[in-house]
C-alpha cells in the first residue's frame, strides 16, 4: 500500500510531520494493527520518499505519544495499551489522599437514540445520525464518585450491547480497541462546576443540589476522529481532579 504525502498535509507542514500524519493514516486504516511491527525504518523511509532522519523524527514523536513501542534489536510495534498504563494515563480522578484505584463500574443506562445537537458538534456527526447513550456509575475505595453518561457513534460501533457492556472484563478504552479496533490516542476535557440533580444525587447518594465537578471529555482516535464524547460528574467531598501531566498533542 503506497501513500503520497501530499494528500495528507497542507502544504507548508514540516516534512516529519506529514510523514507522522501518513503512518497514523496507514494505522487508522488498519494498515498495522495493535502488536505488530511496522516496516523498518529503511523501507518507510523509501515508501514515503523521506530521508532516514526525516522518518526516524516521526517515529519518535509517534513514540513518545504512546502510539508506538520502539523494542531494542526487535523493532517498532503499534502499542498494545497496557490495562495500569492505559488507564491512569485518561483517568484523572483520585482520592485526596492521592490513592490510586481502579473503580468498580455498574452500568445504569443504555439506549439507541438520535444524537442531540451537542453530541452532533463534538463527534461531527451528521444530521439524524444514531448515536448510543449510556451512564455508568463509578466507584472508589468503595465510595460512589463519579457518574459518567458517554456518547458513542452508531456507525462506529455498530452492534454495542448492555449486555457486551455489563460483560466487559477490561477498562472501556481497552474494550473499544478489543472490541471495535478503536484505539484511543487523546483527549480532550473541559472542566466547570455543577450541582446534583435527582438522578445524579440518588446515584451518588448525596442531595439534590449538591455541588459536584463536571468534567466534558472528548476521546480522540488516529487522525483527530472524535470517538467518544463523555460527560463526568464528580463528588469532590474526598476526591480531586489531577490534571494532565503530559500534552497528547
């Protein structure tokens, strides 16, 4: 499979980066999958008509974001996401005390619906496109902390089940990729203070009114394609929000 550079790339772009847009390219067309080599920096370097130098600056940037592994005297793997490494690198909610741990997860809510304006906008959407809808209630240390309401797009997970869903023995990020081929590389969050209406405060076991954080997370696949659009509200009564130690890019 060949691919020119100059579709991918307004012109003006470095030359590394157009080289890094076309192997995210290659692996959001399934071109190489999660654990597998890519060709060796020679071949890329011919494919993509770029000098060593050139292609070796892309694989490093692809490396340090995660999306690939380099292995000494083996080669370059597409990355696997680790479950630890995965998850605490999008999850971002820790008791004060700054105890990490993986929540327990109990789903609440699932339907097929038609994508509101909102969901539309942050997974460009088309008009009248279906989306799934779904709210998992999350906690900590034995805690209720957080309710997550997540919106996935119909034509990328085509055939999504509650029942897949109360199944899955992995993190979500990790069921995405095992399940879709949907590899999570990004996000995106916005976070502003709300209060607790009934169903959040009967989830959370506090009252109506409450304060919580609401944290708006846009998750980003190969290429910038907005994946998943998820809204958190958080009890901060003994947890806190850390932000984000390192910039996706």
């Amino acid at each position: 499979m060949s691919t020119n550079l100059s579709h991918l790339s307004p012109s003006g772009t470095p030359l590394y980066q157009q080289v890094k847009r076309a192997v995210l390219a290659a692996l959001a067309t399934g071109e190489w999958k999660q654990g597998e080599a890519i060709p060796p920096e020679k071949l890329l370097a011919e494919r993509f008509a770029v000098s060593i130098g050139t292609l070796r600056k892309a694989i490093d940037e692809l490396a340090a974001e995660n999306i690939l592994i380099r292995h000494q005297g083996r080669g370059t793997f597409v990355a696997i996401h680790a479950h630890n490494q995965h998850f605490f690198k999008f999850f971002r909610i820790v008791r004060q005390d700054d105890a990490k741990t993986y929540p327990t997860t109990v789903l609440q809510r699932f339907r097929r619906v038609r994508a509101s304006e909102e969901a539309r906008e942050k997974l460009l959407l088309g008009p009248g496109a279906y989306v799934f809808e779904f709210v998992n209630l999350l906690s900590l240390h034995g805690d209720r902390v957080i309710v997550d309401t997540i919106t996935l797009p119909e034509a990328l997970f085509s055939g999504l089940s509650k029942e897949q869903l109360r199944q899955r023995s992995s993190t979500l990020y990790s069921f995405y990729q095992e399940m879709f081929g949907i590899n999570v590389i990004a996000t995106a969050e916005r976070v502003r203070v709300t209060t607790a209406d009934a169903d959040h405060a009967a989830w959370l076991d506090i009252a109506d009114g409450d304060p919580l954080l609401e944290v708006r997370r846009v998750a980003y696949s190969f290429h910038q394609l907005p994946i998943e659009w998820r809204i958190s509200r958080v009890n901060t009564e003994r947890y806190e929000y850390i932000g984000q130690e390192h910039a996706n890019g």
